[in-house]
C-alpha cells in the first residue's frame, strides 16, 4: 500500500526567509509524486511534479523539490518566501490505477 | 492549462434533500474524472474514480447508493448526495485526467461547499 507522511503539521516561516516543507513516501515501485497548493476555500494548484529522470524538479512560483530515492524523501523548498505563498501544501503520491494518496498537509504561516 | 470548473461553489440544503454537484473539465477531455471529500483542516479523501461511459469505482467505506456519480460524457461528471443529512457537510472536490499524459497528472476543480441543516 502506498502512503505519503508530511511530519509538519504547521509551519512558520518570516517573510524573505527560505522555506522546507518535508515529504516522506511509501511506494512499491517507482513513484509519481506531486507537491499541491491549496488556499483557504480553494481547490488544489499543481505546483511541481516528479515522473522521472532529473531528481531536482521545478515548479511554479520559485518551488522546487528533489526526490531522494535512498530516503524515500521529496522535500519541497523555496529560497525565499513571500507573504502571499501562506496557505496549505500537500504532497501527494500518484499510482498507476489513477488514485492518488495525499499527505496530511502542511500549513505554512508567513510572518511579516 | 487545464481547466476544471465546479458548480455550485457552495450549497446548503436541508436534511433528506439530494444536491447534485457538477464538474466539468472545460478545455480538454477527460475519461477519468475523481471525486474527493476534504474535511475541515484535513487531506483529501478519494471517494471515487468516475469513466466516461461506465460505472464509477468507489473506495472501501463509500456508500455508491449514497453518493452517485455520473460521467455522461467526456467533459462531464455529476456527484449526487442523496437524501443528505448533517454528516455529510463537508467540501467536496472533483479532479480531471486528461488522457495520453504520463503518470497521474490531474487538475483539480475549485470545490463545493455543502452544508446539510
């Protein structure tokens, strides 16, 4: 069975500060991992995703995540946080039958 | 990109009153569409995979008489909530596949609201 971990249920962060939001996964075969956005009241917004070869992925507005294999880890990072990135990720872990298991989220606060 | 369009945004019913909620992948096809359910402060939750032209599969512990789904054509699937009562206020969120894309890319609709008195 497959399952995603988010260990931080809540994060605070200072605007301009960088930003490390972990994933830990468990897969039977090669994952399809997805990192998503989510404001309050909203859907979720793709922000990256990782399919295969290059580990360091880029996404939208300044994210990107590395998939580690070897620590079944697919961290999410920002080198600088803007007040307007507060809201509530999700890592999710895609399986070929076309479900996906979401984490528990994250929620990122953004201090001024 | 995709677009995935939710109504109504949000509804409140009373209970015993069925609500049906539309989405609608409005720039592409899409002969899977999923249905989750999220709860205040908590993760997705699939309930059911929706395909064009057949039955939806649900996930262990979701009622399918209770929460029918139909996906009448590429661009559109219906999730009815029957006879729905306080425990099923909840948000509910459609996601679309657009076929011939590698892996599980999906995009997500806006949600619906629904709040049962």
């Amino acid at each position: 069975a497959q399952s995603v971990t988010q260990p931080d249920i809540h994060i605070t962060v200072s605007e301009g500060a960088s930003l490390e939001l972990r994933c830990n996964y468990s897969y039977g075969a090669t994952p399809y991992l997805f990192w998503y956005v989510q404001s309050p009241g909203q859907g979720l917004q793709l922000l990256l995703k990782y399919f295969s070869g290059d580990t360091l992925v880029q996404g939208i507005k300044g994210f990107e995540a590395e998939f580690k294999r070897s620590q079944s880890s697919f961290n999410l990072r920002k080198p600088s946080v803007h007040w307007s990135d507060a809201a509530e990720y999700f890592c999710a872990v895609g399986a070929n039958a076309g479900k996906s298991t979401f984490g528990d989220g994250t929620t990122l606060t953004v201090k001024p | 990109g995709a677009v995935v369009s939710q109504h109504p945004s949000w509804v409140i019913c009373k209970s015993g009153t069925s609500v049906k909620i539309e989405c609608r992948s409005l720039d592409f096809q899409a002969t899977t569409m999923f249905w989750y359910r999220q709860f205040p402060k908590q993760s997705l939750m699939l309930m059911a995979t929706s395909n064009e032209g057949s039955k939806a599969t649900y996930e262990q512990g979701v009622e399918k008489d209770k929460f029918l789904i139909n996906h009448a054509s590429l661009t559109l699937s219906t999730l009815t909530v029957t006879s729905a009562h306080p425990e099923d206020s909840s948000f509910y969120i459609c996601s679309a596949r657009p076929p011939g894309l590698a892996g599980e890319t999906q995009y997500f609709g806006p949600g619906t609201r629904l709040l049962v008195l």
